[in-house]
C-alpha cells in the first residue's frame, strides 16, 4: 500500500472517544486536504494522572468500533508499543520513520496548543509536523496570534498566506519549518467528561458517541463501572 501523501494523527486519550472527536476529524481532513487520519490513543498520557481512566485495550476497542465504517479513517496502537509516558514527539518522530516522504499533520485543539510550553520538546514538534489546532474553545485567530507572540514565542511563528487547498481560517510558518493552521470548526458542546458523567449518573450516551460506541459499551459495561464509577442500572436508558 502506497504511504499517504498528507497524513493527519490525531492524538488523545479518547476516555472515550465521542462524536465531536469524530467531527473535528473530518473537518481537519476536509479542511487540509488529508489523505488519511490515524487516531492515536495514548497509552500512558503524562498530563492526566489522576483522570479515572478506562484501560488501553478497551479505548482501543472503542475507537476501533467509532472508524469502523469511515473510509481514511485508521486507528494506530503504536503508544502501547513502548514504554514509559506517552510523549507526542517520540510519536510524531516514529510516524515519520515508518513513513518516509508523507507530510504530517498534528491535530490538536486551543487548550493543547496553550500548554505546548509544557509538553516534551513542545516547540520542536513543527520540526516533525505541522500543526493542525481547531478554535473550538473560544479561542480563535486573534487569541492564537497573541498566544504565538507572547508565551508562545518558543515556535518562532510569523503570519503566511494560505497555501493553495487549504481551507483555515489562518496560517504561521514556525521556525521549526512546519506551519501551524488555525481551523474554525463548529462547535459541538460534547466532551469526554461529560460522557463520564452522563454515564455515572445512568443517563444514557447514545448520540454522545457514535451508535457503535454506545453499542460497544455494553459489554464493556463492567471495566466502564470500575474506571469512571458505577452507573446505576436505568432500564431503556443505558447501552445495550
């Protein structure tokens, strides 16, 4: 199989993945002209210690089920290969190893682009890809170009035109030498905590995720119990 020219990874912890996950997918591959987006769940994710998190194998799972029947969408379990945190540039460094030439594209949202300062070699990440950062937290081009100006300074990013089949909103060269695109994308009032929540309280998550994700609950039901709390048993409301 030929390697994908424009490859997006979209990373996470996907606890668990939802439908907004989906949907800032596809507009990330719509918007930059992606050939393939390879979701990427962190196995051991360094910012979130103390979130109550569902096992690897099981996120796994259910991410599995979300792209089943979504053509150029893949799921990649390289973060569970090797040991230690899971850090994005020790991913983003194996991507481009396995797939010499192809273009990489980091999807991430304005809260993640915020904390970059804090991530392993944060700034150095446009060295290996660029940047793909969806304004879906109120933070739009003016708050990025502040960002990029004050704590973000690290990325040595100045203002460029759009290249020709890009659809953002707005676009920085870094001195890393990838760019970072803003993209505006709708904004679904979805997140994985409130699928916990939802889920604790015996309140149904259907339309939360996608149907097959629901479905896939089921008979994830007791390890779902044990990771985020114990959901009462609601007849009709809950998977299954």
């Amino acid at each position: 199989m030929r390697p994908p020219r424009r490859l997006g990874i979209f990373g996470g912890c996907f606890n668990p993945v939802h439908s907004a996950h989906l949907r800032a997918a596809v507009e990330a591959a719509e918007g930059l002209g992606l050939d393939r987006v390879d979701f990427v769940p962190s196995a051991r994710p360094p910012h979130k210690p103390g979130e109550p998190m569902l096992g690897f194998s099981a996120r796994l799972r259910l991410l599995r089920a979300a792209v089943a029947d979504m053509p150029g969408f893949t799921v990649n379990d390289l973060e569970s290969q090797r040991p230690g945190p899971s850090y994005t540039y020790d991913t983003l460094a194996r991507y481009l190893e396995d797939n010499p030439g192809t273009e990489l594209f980091f999807i991430m949202g304005t809260g993640d682009l915020l904390n970059l300062a804090t991530w392993k070699r944060g700034f150095e990440l446009t060295r290996l890809a660029h940047l793909a950062v969806l304004a879906r937290e109120g933070l739009g081009v003016a708050g990025i170009g502040a960002y990029l100006a004050g704590d973000g300074a690290g990325l040595g990013a100045a203002p460029r035109p759009l290249p020709s089949g890009v659809s953002a909103c707005a676009a920085w060269a870094t001195a890393g030498g990838g760019m970072l695109y803003c993209l505006e994308i709708p904004r679904l009032d979805i997140s994985a905590s409130l699928v916990r929540e939802r889920w604790r309280c015996g309140r149904t998550v259907r339309f939360l995720v996608p149907d097959a994700v629901w479905r896939e609950l089921a008979s994830l039901r007791e390890e779902a119990d044990l990771a985020w709390g114990p959901s009462p048993a609601v007849p009709g409301l809950q998977a299954g």
